[in-house]
C-alpha cells in the first residue's frame, strides 16, 4: 500500500511544473469570478465586503481598497471565499451575539440584516457568474477561433458493431440523430458518446436517398490521447480525415453567444444526468476527480494551446457553479436553502439547527473531497 501510494506521489511530481502552473491559472480565473459574482451584487445591495480572498490560510500579499476590503492571496489555493460584515466565518455564518449589539449603522451594511430577498441575490450570484463566465469564454472561443466541423461520413465499420448491426454502411452520410441536425462528426461523436444503451434512430444519407436506421450504441472504455480512460457510447464506425475535410465555419458574434449557451447549456445538462445516473446505478462513481485530477487534466490540455485551457477553464467554471447549487449547507445551494426555507417560514432557522446544518454539510464535503482525491489518486497510479 506504502508503495501504490508512492507511485502516485511520483507520477503527479514528474510533472509538477507543468501540473501546477495550468492547474493555478484554470482555478484562479473559477474562483475569482465565482466570487466577483458575490461581491459584486454584496456591494450593489448595500453590504459591507471585509475580504475578498483567494484561496485560504495564510496571507501572502493583499491590499485595502478605498471602501475598507482587504483584497488578498492566500496559501492554500484551493477555492477563496469573500467575507461580509456580520459574518463570523469565511462560510458566512454568523454571530447571535455579534449581530444583537450592532447599532443601526452598522445593521444596514450587514450582511444578515438584510432582507432574505438580497441575501440570496448575493449567494446565488457566485454560481450565476460561473454560467456567465462559461459563456464569454465560448462565445469568445467561437468568435476568434469559428467553428470546426467535419461532415459525419461513415469510412470504416467495427464487425460485430452496433453501427453493423443497425445496417450503416460506408460513404453513410449522418445528418440527423433523432430528428436533430447533425452538422459534423463530432456533433454525433457527442450524441453518441452520451447515449449508451439508448436507441437512437439515425437518419443518413446513402446516394440520393435519405434512410432512417436503428441503432444502441454501446458502453465501452475509451481512451483519449493522453490515455485517460472514459466511458463512453460507441457504435463502431470510423471517420478518416484528410486534407481539406474539416471546414472552419467563421460564426458572427450573435451566432457565437448562441452557441456559447448551447455549448454551457450542453456541459450542464450531461453533468446533471451523470450525477443522476450516478444515484441510479448507470453510471461509475469513479468518474468523480478531485483537485489532483484536474491538475493532471490542465497540464495535460495545456499541451494542445491556451485556447483548449481556456476552454477547460469554461467546463471547470460550470461544474463548480453547479457543484455550489447543491442544496448541502456549508455550499451557495445550502445557504439559498435555508433563506427558502425562512421565506416560508417569515422567520430564520435557530441558530442551532443551522450549526447543526453546518456540521452535516462540512461532513458531506469533506467526505466527497475524500473520496474524489481516493479516485484521483487510482487514477494517476493507473497512469
């Protein structure tokens, strides 16, 4: 066991370098708009910022802006958070006795005095800017860079394949999946890849004609070019590029902002049915990473060029805007739970049930955390 986890220090300090550095500039653009979205609408709703911190323990470098707040780097960087007047931790929880001896000033720059209606404008507006974020940077990635697509030809077919057995044949042309338009390959590859053991109806076309076929692809391991294993829906048919095949389609920047929702809306809609698919029983737990993975994964897209980094900086940026919706108290979802709840109620939780509520979500987290960096680590040592 001493040596399994040996071997898995060794493999990720090879590359620590070119691990840390692309793993630093992928988190640290999250974090940062993940948390200019808490304190930008803290500040539009009248609530005092003491700190705007990124990452945690202690302080590195900082400085105080005009309005009071310590703006700063800190040790561990490994997420940030931004504390408001009233709060008595970086979690946003407070003080009873704190906030009862507060005058009237100091009540309308705190942040639990406000009404419930801006307080949970101001948690919910971290994860909203990671949407956004996502967004921009694949609006922008479409703007500057365009569209690549690759006509969806069918070249080779895998004997014994569900391609085979659904009746596809070479010089198959794709240009629909259950009566939606497939514009390249890698649009099906997509579609595909997310559809294992689901039957899709495919419509092709074969000379002049168009024919409608039946086919389930199935679950397989695949391997990406840095050997990184996933599982995905496969139906055995082969594209073979060659010069001139892919066409770069220059999109105008409404078209790009389209897409760029598409593309968020499309990172969000399949991390939602993993996770559900996760509690079902369809899908491996395995799948779930942790800060080592995602080290491992930015140095290895950094390879390929900013543009991809920044991409992955967009997917990481959706799935910790997601991940903070979770209704678990510690994250935005569990404190915009308990607001919910107080709505209802016309009257806050006790201060005890959300200690008691605190406790149970830093539990939950510090067990996914546990658990993610136990995959994380299987993963590097089978790498």
């Amino acid at each position: 066991m001493i040596e399994f986890f040996l071997h898995s220090f060794s493999t990720l300090s090879h590359g620590l370098i070119g691990y840390v550095i692309p793993f630093l500039f992928v988190l640290t653009i999250v974090v940062f708009f993940h948390e200019l979205g808490h304190f930008l609408v803290a500040r539009w709703a009248g609530v005092k910022v003491l700190t705007f911190s990124l990452g945690f323990g202690p302080e590195l470098v900082g400085f105080n802006d005009r309005h009071g707040t310590r703006w700063k780097i800190s040790a561990i960087p490994l997420g940030g958070y931004v504390k408001f007047f009233g709060d008595d931790t970086e979690a946003s929880t407070p003080s009873a006795e704190t906030l009862a001896a507060m005058s009237a000033e100091e009540r309308a720059g705190s942040f639990h005095h406000k009404k419930v209606g801006p307080r949970a404008a101001i948690v919910a507006a971290g994860p909203i800017a990671n949407f956004l974020l996502a967004i921009v940077i694949f609006t922008c990635l479409f703007t500057f860079f365009g569209k690549p697509s690759t006509t969806a030809r069918v070249d080779k077919i895998e004997a014994g394949s569900a391609a085979a057995a659904a009746g596809f044949q070479v010089g198959d042309i794709v240009t629909a999946i259950d009566g939606a338009k497939i514009g390249s390959f890698s649009d099906m590859q997509r579609i595909v890849g997310t559809h294992a053991g689901d039957k899709l109806t495919f419509t092709v076309k074969r000379g002049d004609s168009l024919v409608d076929l039946a086919g389930t692809p199935e679950l397989r391991e695949v391997k990406d070019p840095f050997g990184n294993v996933h599982r995905l829906g496969v139906l055995g048919i082969t594209r073979q590029t060659a010069a001139g095949d892919t066409v770069t389609e220059k999109v105008d920047p409404a078209t790009a902002l389209w897409l760029g929702v598409k593309e968020t809306w499309f990172v969000i809609d399949r991390t939602l049915a993993y996770i559900g698919g996760v509690f079902t029983g369809r899908e491996a737990a395995d799948q779930v990473g942790g800060p080592l993975r995602i080290a491992q994964i930015s140095g290895q897209v950094a390879t390929i060029g900013l543009a991809a980094l920044v991409h992955l900086a967009a997917v990481l940026s959706i799935s910790i805007g997601l991940l903070n919706l979770f209704p678990v108290p510690l994250l935005d979802g569990g404190h915009l739970l308990f607001y919910a709840v107080e709505a209802v109620r016309g009257r806050p939780l006790s201060e005890r049930a959300q200690e008691m509520g605190f406790r149970i979500g830093l539990g939950l987290v510090l067990m996914l955390m546990v658990f993610a960096t136990y995959n994380d680590i299987l993963h590097l040592a089978a790498s």
